[in-house]
C-alpha cells in the first residue's frame, strides 16, 4: 500500500542548531502539505504545495523556516536556527490535486523533534 | 480565517454509541473532514462531507450542517481499539483548498 515516508522518525537537536526534514509523498499526489503538531492540540499547516509551487505559507516563520519541492516529488523542511519552542511534531501529508477536488489527505508518521 | 471548537474529551462504553461535535466559523467553506489519530501516530482520514445531510461509512457516520456551522461524527458499536483523538478539519473554498484543523476530541472507550 502506497504511504507517505518521512525521516527521520525522531530528532534531538541543540537550540540554535539546524534541522532538516525530508517527505516523499504518495506518487502522482500533487499536493503536498507540512503541519506542525503541539502536544494535545490539531496540526498547524506550516506550508502546501501545488506541484513545485508554494500555494500558502502564511503561517510558515520565514526567519527560520524553508521548505522546498524542487522537481514537484519529494520536499525538505528546514529550520535554522532551532529554538526551544519548535519542538513538535512534524507531519508531511499528500493529497490528489486539491484544486480538482481532492480531499483526502495522507499523512506519513511524521518526525518528533525535541529542542534542547 | 477559520476557527474550529470541539469538546476536548469524550468517555463512552464498549458496544455503545457516541457522537463527537464540531463547531466551525469560516470565511469561505468548501468541505469538512474526520480524522483519527491514535496516540503517538498520524492522521487517518474517515469521512469528507461537502454538503449537508448524513454520511456512512461503516460503523462510522458525519453528518453536516452548513447553515448551523455544525458537524458530528458518529460511531457505533465501539471497541476498545477506537480510543483515540478525532480531529474535524475544514477545507476553504480558495484555489490553495487549505484545510485548518480543530484540536481534536480524545475519545476513551471503557469495557
């Protein structure tokens, strides 16, 4: 069965240091989405995708946080530097083009960072 | 903007019925979502309703009201394994279909 993977599973970094995460979504789902996830509270989406192109990042903090989707597949989150309240989780999810009606959204296991 | 409330937490009896409530407000509204997540896992999707009226799926059912703002799901027979936390999720009706989620409904189904 198709999954969406993300890795890796958990990471412990240093505050001020730099953190990547990496997605590959189902194949052929042209959306693409990162939420972040507080303990106890719903996913925040951080950035979505249309192929390669950012379609809404309003609630991304640019001064630390990019994501990029060069070739419209796979996508990398990054934050630098780290702070003490970026510790969450964080999901990728995919979906069928959202703009043609796709609702479905599949979320991979996504990547618990602790900052300490 | 969109918001969303739901109770934060729900108990029920094994073999019973419950029905988890989620209320939103939006400035432009496409479509509403049911999600599970088992504690320490991701998201699964159970039902999209774009219009109003009762959906089913299984012993899973959601049912939407668009002019109340107002959605439940509903599940029946529960087991044990259907402790979880249940996320309502609203799509708007721009070109991005961007999704805001609710911060979820922790259902403890007791023997």
């Amino acid at each position: 069965e198709a999954e969406v993977a993300q890795s890796p599973r958990y990471k412990i970094t240093e505050k001020s240091q730099a953190v990547a995460f990496w997605c590959d979504p189902i194949s052929g789902h042209a959306t693409l989405y990162w939420y972040r996830q507080i303990l106890g509270q719903g996913p925040e989406l951080l950035v979505q995708f249309q192929d390669e192109s950012v379609v809404d990042d309003s609630q991304l903090p640019k001064d630390r946080f990019s994501a990029e989707r060069l070739k419209g597949v796979d996508s990398t989150l990054k934050i630098q530097p780290a702070e003490l309240g970026d510790s969450a989780m964080y999901l990728c999810a995919s979906s069928l083009n959202s703009n043609r009606g796709g609702t479905e959204a599949f979320f991979g296991q996504g990547t618990r960072l602790t900052v300490v | 903007g969109q918001s969303l409330e739901q109770p934060s937490e729900v108990t029920a009896v094994e073999g019973a019925i419950v029905q988890i409530n989620c209320t939103y407000q939006t400035s432009g509204f496409y479509g509403l979502s049911w999600y599970q997540q088992h504690d320490g896992g991701a998201p699964t999707f159970l039902s999209y309703n774009a219009l109003d009226g009762l959906e089913e799926t299984g012993r899973f059912s959601s049912f939407l009201s668009r002019s109340k703002g107002y959605s439940y799901l509903l599940l029946k027979e529960l087991q044990m394994k259907d402790s979880a936390s249940y996320l309502c999720a609203v799509r708007d009706n721009t070109n991005a279909g961007k999704s805001t989620f609710g911060d979820g409904t922790t259902l403890t189904v007791k023997p």
